[in-house]
C-alpha cells in the first residue's frame, strides 16, 4: 500500500516524443503514515514533493523509481519517540532513488531510520542536486551512494549523537564524476577514491 503512488509509462505515446513518462504532479501540505511507502513514484516525471510531514513507513518513506526531474524539498521524516508503541521494529522510514536522472533533493530531514541498510540511497542515479539535508541519529549509514555519476552533495549536516552509535556518515560503491563538498560529516565515512571531488569536508576519522 502507498498514501500516494505515481505510476507509469503509459502505453501511449505522443507524437514526436519518445518520453512515456507522465508528470506535473505536485504533493504538497500532508501527513502520511501507516503504509508500506509512503510516496511511490514509478516511471514519473515532473514531481514536486514538499512541506509534508511522514512517518510510520514500513519499507519506504519515498521510493522513486526510473523517475525524472524529481524534486523533494523541505519535509519532514521523522520517528517520534512519542509513537513508538505504534510502530513495528522493523518500520524503517528511509527514502530511496533508484534508477533515477535529473532531481533535486534539499532542505529535507530524516530522523531515527531504524532496520534499514541506509536512511538516504541513491542508487544508480545521475544528475542529482543533493543539498541542504539533515541526516539525524538513523541506524547503518546516513547517505548511500552506488554507482552514482554527475552528481553534487553538498551543505549536508550527519549525525548521529546516540551514545552507541555504530553507524557510518556516507558510504560509496562505484561511481564517478561526482562532488562531495562541504558537508558536516559527524561519523566516521567510507568514501571511495575515484568517486569525483571530494573536499571541504569536516569529516570524523575515516573508518579504517
């Protein structure tokens, strides 16, 4: 189940045009939980996400898929401690892009993602804006990248503050072409060489 689920291609195409990916979708002003995602994009193109309040996502807070000119602004992703008796252990709450061109991911939070391999992935994915996120206390690693290419990170603030904490700041699996830039990493980050530009960093120790 999804509170909101974009779904494509369609099965007919325009005339001049190859793109079979419908869009001008905008999501805007709500608060979603209890469902397995949240906000589902499928072969969409042309979407707005912003100023929405998310939570108790099964598997996904947003889950983008072969998506394009995808923009996600400033929500809010969080695990309210309050609500924890409504919540399954598993319930992760993370967000995922795959297979996805051209978005712009800023000015939004996430919070205590738990049972969850990363709170933000990106997985081959290209042309993306990352700026501006608040990546806060989540379990495993707070921003996943894999094979990602002709991309920018910058201006994010990781952390996670719990006094356990094992989890890492930012992770990369192949890839190219990219800049990891002035962001705040509070723990410890596995940034591969050759990913592209990294620096301006204030970076924990690189896990060894």
């Amino acid at each position: 189940s999804a509170n909101v689920r974009v779904k494509g291609p369609t099965a007919k195409p325009v005339k001049g045009a190859d793109e079979l990916r419908d869009g001008h979708v905008v999501v805007t002003g709500n608060v979603m939980s209890d469902v397995m995602v949240n906000v589902h994009l499928q072969h969409a193109r042309g979407v707005v996400v912003t100023g929405n309040t998310c939570w108790t996502a099964y598997e996904w807070n947003v889950l983008a898929e072969n998506s394009t000119a995808v923009v996600v602004g400033p929500n809010n992703f969080d695990r309210n401690p309050r609500y924890a008796a409504e919540e399954r252990p598993e319930t992760t709450n993370a967000l995922l892009f795959r297979d996805c061109t051209d978005c712009n991911l800023s000015g939004f939070s996430v919070s205590r993602t738990r049972a969850a391999p990363a709170a933000l992935t990106l997985e081959r994915c290209s042309r993306f804006n990352v700026t501006g996120l608040s990546l806060l206390d989540n379990d495993g690693v707070g921003l996943q990248l894999t094979d990602v290419t002709n991309s920018r990170v910058s201006d994010c603030l990781v952390r996670d503050d719990r006094p356990d904490a094992a989890s890492l700041s930012v992770r990369t699996q192949g890839g190219r072409d990219n800049m990891i830039v002035d962001n705040y990493l509070g723990r410890p980050h596995e940034i591969l060489k050759g990913v592209g530009l990294v620096e301006r960093n204030f970076d924990a120790k690189v896990k060894p």
